[in-house]
C-alpha cells in the first residue's frame, strides 16, 4: 500500500557513486517520499545497486529501466506518467549527484501544499548567486541562460534552468506532456514556460546549489546550443500559435 503523497524522480547514467547514498538520505527525512529513479542503461551497474535496495524498500522505491541515453526531458516526461498512473499528489524533480540537497525536499513541498504554489523550483539565483564550487564560466553561463530566458519568454523566473521542482498533480494532468519538445536541459525552460503560460502559480524556493563531488557533468556544446535556439522557438510558438491545455 502506497504510504505516501510525493514522488521523487531521479534519472540516472553512471551514478554508481551517489546512489546508495542519495536514496538513503531521501528515507531518512522525517517527511515520507517515495522515490522513482530512471536508469538509462547505465554501464557502471547503478541500476544493479537500485535492485538491491530495493529489497530493504520495497514499497517506496521504484526502477525503469531504459535501453540507452534517450535524454533527460524523455526520462522525467516517463517518470510524471508513471506517478499520474500511481496517484501521486507532489511530483518531484531532483538529480542524483547531491547538487540538489535532500532536506530542502519538504521545504518545496510546503511550498505547494501549504503555501499555495502549483509548481515550485528550488532556485538558485532568487536571493543572489548561491552556487558552490562551480567554475567561474558555469556560473555566468548558467545565470545569465536564465535571464536570457527572462527577456525572450517575459517569463519572470530567476532560475528558468533549475532542476529541482516540485509539481502538483494537477499541472502535469494539464501540460500535454506528448507535446514537450525538448529532451535535454531546455526541457526544464519547456516545463517552466508551459506551466507559467497556462496560469499556474509559479513560487522560487532560495536553495544552495553544490556541484557534485562524484561523477562526471552531463552537460555539454549541444545541450547550450537547444537552450539558445530553443527559447526562441518556444517563445514563436506562443506568439503564433499558442500553449494549449491537455485535450
């Protein structure tokens, strides 16, 4: 019997360093998430290790498990209709590798389901620049992508990027999700936008981001060039033709 309201969906490629540790600190907060973790195909055996845990959690931990990188919009688009299909309230984004800290996990869900927001991000860039330990060109590029988004969209979020969101319910039963375009870090702009267009209420949460200390970054040359050009197409499609509700 599901015991609990929230989902954490994690993806995963290689994190064999970070996952036995980010599920179990997930487990000990004293608020009750079940967690959803979406492997692509990881050689380095992380979905091995899930199955283990998964004998100590059988009721609140869950695995897909993908035939190769099929990107990372494409594995969280899979994990919200998993949870539609499982009756969860509060979806959660979050990544593997700790950049994202566990205990600000019930300080986005209070923010919803207390304080009224229908999606809440975990922001880095709503109280100044809390960043740690990335370099100095991440950290320019990464705000000054949000702000890009800002002026383009009129979208006012100061973390347009961020990855760690909180969603009710009710706005991924309303975000025609078959129709979300982007499958690497432009799909957390997508998500945003689509949400903001269709009215719901939007909430920044200030949260410390720390770069990870085990594995390697997925980002790249071609994950900034979608974000660049695909701002703007979104934005064109709003203009011309509109974000439209689930039919």
């Amino acid at each position: 019997m599901k015991m609990s309201d929230s989902l954490v969906i994690i993806p995963t490629y290689n994190e064999k360093e970070n996952i036995e540790a980010i599920i179990n600190a997930v487990f000990k907060l004293p608020r009750v998430f079940d967690i959803l973790i979406i492997d692509d195909g990881s050689p380095d055996g992380t979905a091995a290790i899930v199955k283990q845990l998964q004998s100590d959690y059988s009721d609140k931990l869950f695995l897909i498990e993908r035939s190769g990188k099929l990107g990372l919009g494409t594995a969280y688009i899979t994990g919200f209709k998993w949870a539609l299909d499982h009756n969860y309230d509060y979806v959660f984004e979050m990544d593997a590798d700790f950049s994202h800290n566990p205990d600000d996990l019930p300080r986005l869900y209070d923010a919803c389901a207390i304080d009224g927001a229908d999606m809440a991000i975990g922001s880095r860039y709503s109280t100044g620049v809390n960043v740690v330990n990335w370099p100095m060109g991440r950290v320019l590029m990464s705000y000054f992508a949000s702000k890009y988004v800002w002026v383009i969209t009129g979208m006012k979020i100061c973390d347009a990027t961020a990855g760690f969101v909180c969603y009710k319910r009710n706005v991924l039963e309303t975000i025609d999700l078959d129709n979300i375009r982007f499958k690497g870090y432009a799909f957390q702009v997508e998500m945003k936008y689509t949400a903001y267009c269709l009215g719901f209420n939007v909430k920044e949460v200030s949260i410390v981001f720390v770069n990870r200390v085990f594995g390697v970054s997925k980002m790249n040359s071609g994950i900034f060039r979608e974000g660049v050009f695909g701002v703007i197409g979104m934005r064109f499609r709003q203009l011309f033709g509109g974000i439209k509700k689930k039919k």
